[in-house]
C-alpha cells in the first residue's frame, strides 16, 4: 500500500492569525514535499483550483520545482481539471514533469469540486461532463500515439500533428478521480484506469458498492486484473496524540468548510461534527501513529483493499512546523505500521 499526501497550496491564517505570503506559502509547500521525500512517503500530489485561498493554479509548475529538489518521491496532480484544460497541454507539462523527474510523473484528471476554471477559460459548466469525456479520450490518444489524428466537439481538430516532449516513462499513469457519481466509477473500469476517490466526509464503507461497480466494469471490459488500482483521498493529519491532532487540524478545517459551505448553503461545521469524523466510524485519517495506521487498514478493508491512501493536510498547511512533523510521523511511524500488516497479505 503506497502513502502520500496531496496539497491545494491553501493560503489562509493559522491558529495564530497570521497569514503567510504567497511567495512564503509555496516555499514552505517545497519545504513539505521535501520532508515526504526524505521521509519515504511515496507520492506528493498538487490540485488545481482557481480561487484567492488556493496557490495550486498550476500544479505542474510546483511539482516541477519539487522535481528539483526531491529524488524519490513520484508526484501528481490532485486532480487536474481536464474538462477546463487542453489535453495537449496537460500531456506536454507532465511529459516535461516525468523528463525532469526522471520518470515520476503520474496525473489524475477530474472534473472538479467548483466551477471557477470554466467561465474563466470561456467553457460552459453546464458541458462539464461532455466536455470531459471528450478530452479524456483526447489525452489517453496522446499518450497512447505520437502522432495523433482526432476530432472532437470542444477543441479544433489534430491531423497527425506529433505531440512533444514523449516522457520518460513508457506510459505516465492516469488515474482518474472521481466523488460519488456511478457514472465516473463505472467509467474508470470500463477505460482500465486506475481510480481515485474522494473521501472527504461520512464513512469509507459507504464507498464500497461504488468501489465494487469500478471493479465490476474493469472485469466486463477484460482488462488485466493485476493493473487494477484504488487509491483514496482523504482528510488527514498525524500528530504525537491524537487530542494533539485534533487540536491541530480543527481550526483550519473549521475556517476553510465553513466558508466553503457558506457559499453551497450549508451550515457552519461544528466541532462536534469534527470529532464524530475524527472517531472510529468516520473518514478522517486524524490522530497519533497508531490510531491513524489502524484506522487505513479498517479503510482498506472496508473497500476490499486499497493500493493508495492520499492525506489531505491542506486546512492546516498554514502551521508549517506542524505540517513538517505530521508530514514525518506519517512517514517514519504510519507507514511503517501499515506495510507490516499489509505485508503478510501480498
């Protein structure tokens, strides 16, 4: 089972008050990738928003300066908004991501939890699922062929132009995120690519008659078994103890759901709801070592089993020096708790 974190570059105050430059935010997000790196983790991913409380407008350009700095670690979107993207483009930045990593580039395309990215990129939201089931095949044909013949509704057509840089790997790996729309688990199989979900609230059980859907069109469309991948994303945060952890993560968590409800219509989170997600029924990786390793493997199981867990660490990123040290237990304590017990079963 891989372990990683994924960032959206949050800018916003800490339990402090003060509020970091954008320019301090992402050198202290470098800072983060770094310490995954050393301390094992196995992939850091960026996301793509375009909104004033996230840096992460082009993960592959932060990725890229990780690139640099890091020798291990493979690094990802977290996801990329295809529906509002160029896939020629998204296949060109990674491509030169993958080059400049040496072969660890991965992306995972989505269509996104808000809906900036497409009037500002002149896209009606109304298409967003048309529009990424069009570029989805456009990017898989890119990566598949060098020289690409395609015509589509949304983007002018290619007619055998070749596409560059090729990357280093043989075949940068797509997975496809997906919330909780059985459309787009059933697509993930049906396409053969590896699926990761967003689990950012209630419980990961709930999850498992979509899991079993992805596995079901993977099996009817005759790909190979071994290739099948299920990753989740999920609210995250290690500490010494897990009141420690709670302690931590809450203030930003609250800020960050609450403003983001307010413009849905939702009620102000509490920290009662916090909690109950926090405990043994709930999907928030919270807690000490120990706490935090059982409750992945109760996950994994819960689902059937899981190649990936993703930590979503964003709503504290402003508290660097707590970040550092979660970043490092997750790292040096979780993972090793979590591939002894997986060990035996592999």
């Amino acid at each position: 089972m891989e372990l990683g974190i994924d960032s959206f570059a949050a800018i916003m105050s800490g339990v402090s008050g003060d509020t970091p430059s954008p320019a301090g935010r992402i050198a202290t997000l470098l800072e983060e990738i770094e310490m995954a790196d050393r301390c094992g983790l196995d992939v850091f991913g960026i996301g793509e928003h375009h909104r004033p409380e996230f840096l992460d407008s082009s993960p592959a350009v932060i990725l890229a300066a990780a690139a640099a700095k890091t020798k291990s670690i493979r690094l990802t979107s977290a996801v990329t908004v295809l529906s509002a993207a160029d896939p020629v483009r998204v296949f060109q930045e990674f491509a030169t991501l993958d080059l400049i990593s040496q072969g660890r580039a991965e992306i995972v395309v989505g269509r996104g939890s808000f809906g900036e990215a497409y009037p500002l990129f002149g896209l009606r939201f109304e298409d967003y699922d048309a529009l990424f089931a069009e570029k989805l095949q456009l990017l898989l044909e890119i990566r598949a062929t060098e020289n690409v013949h395609w015509s589509g509704r949304f983007r002018p057509a290619i007619s055998g132009q070749g596409i560059y840089p090729r990357p280093l790997q043989p075949e940068i790996p797509i997975w496809l995120g997906v919330g909780g729309s059985r459309q787009s688990f059933a697509r993930a199989g049906l396409l053969g690519l590896p699926l990761m979900v967003a689990i950012i609230g209630g419980e990961f059980r709930r999850f498992r008659p979509l899991v079993d859907l992805y596995r079901e069109a993977w099996r009817r469309a005759g790909h190979p078994p071994e290739r099948q991948r299920v990753g989740i994303h999920a609210l995250g945060f290690v500490a010494g103890s897990s009141q420690e952890a709670r302690d931590t993560f809450y203030p930003g968590w609250s800020h960050m759901f609450t403003q983001i409800g307010r413009e849905r219509g939702w009620s102000p989170v509490t920290r009662a709801q916090f909690e109950a997600q926090c405990g043994p029924g709930g999907a928030f990786l919270i807690g000490d070592p120990e706490t935090v390793a059982r409750k992945l493997l109760e996950a994994s199981d819960d689902l059937g089993g899981v190649s990936r867990f993703t930590f979503q660490m964003s709503s504290a990123s402003a508290e660097h020096e707590a970040m550092l040290k979660s970043i490092e237990l997750l790292g040096t304590e979780v993972a090793p708790l979590v591939r002894k017990a997986v060990s035996p079963r592999t």
